[in-house]
C-alpha cells in the first residue's frame, strides 16, 4: 500500500504541481497575446481598406461636385454668356467658403483651448468641502 509520502514523491510533489501550473498559466498568457496580437492586426487592416474606400469615395465625391458646378454653370450659359455664367457659379462658391469659414473660426474659439473648465471647477468644489469637512 503507498503511503502519502511516497504517492508525493511519484508524482514529483507540491514543487513539481506549482512549477506545472506556472508554465500553464504562461503558456495561456502567451496564446492570450498571440490571439490579441492577430485580433489587432485584422483589425487594422479592415480599418486600412476602410479608409482607402472612404478616401477613394471622397475623391470621386469632389469630382462629382465639379461635374454638378459645370452643369450648374452650362445652365446658366443658356440665358447669358457663358464668362458670366462661369463668374457667376465662382462668386458663389467664395460667398459659400467664406460662410462656412466664418462658422468653422466661430467653432473653433468656441472649442478653444480644450480644457474641462466645469469638470476643474467642480473638482475644486469637491476637494474645497472635503477639506472643510475633515477640517477642524
């Protein structure tokens, strides 16, 4: 009949069980990074093939706005002349830049600097009562 001594020593002991688990566990950490490691890089690269898409769909989305002013500016040209049809639809387009540009400054000084006042403030606020309920 073995007794628990030699049952341990068989089976290489507590030491041998600890050493065991500790190459499981590490062995499992690394898989775990290897699996996020190949994760990341799908991940990435549907993100890479998703911009070049979205570039390329930008792209022919401003040629379509020149063909759209073209056409603006030929439909124009049949009541008048065709340089004042075309210094029409430009006039146009700067009055839109200049619109658009007005509202992006407004935006930007509204956004500027991109600190959290209130979030500071408040932090303040909290720190300030906490000290004057610790206080005395």
């Amino acid at each position: 009949m073995p007794t628990p001594e030699t049952e341990t020593s068989a089976n290489g002991g507590l030491g041998a069980a600890a050493k065991q688990v500790a190459e499981h566990a590490s062995a499992l950490a690394r898989l775990e990074l290897e699996l996020a490691k190949l994760e990341i890089g799908r991940k990435i690269a549907a993100l890479g093939m998703g911009i070049g898409l979205g570039l390329g769909a930008a792209l022919f989305a401003l040629f379509a706005i020149g063909f759209l002013l073209a056409a603006a500016a030929a439909a124009l040209a049949t009541a008048m002349s065709t340089w004042l049809a075309l210094l029409l639809v430009g006039l146009g387009l700067f009055l839109l830049t200049g619109l658009l540009g007005i509202l992006a400054l407004g935006l930007i000084r509204k956004g500027t600097p991109p600190v959290p006042e209130q979030a500071i403030r408040e932090a303040k606020l909290t720190q300030t009562a906490l000290k004057s309920d610790a206080g005395p």
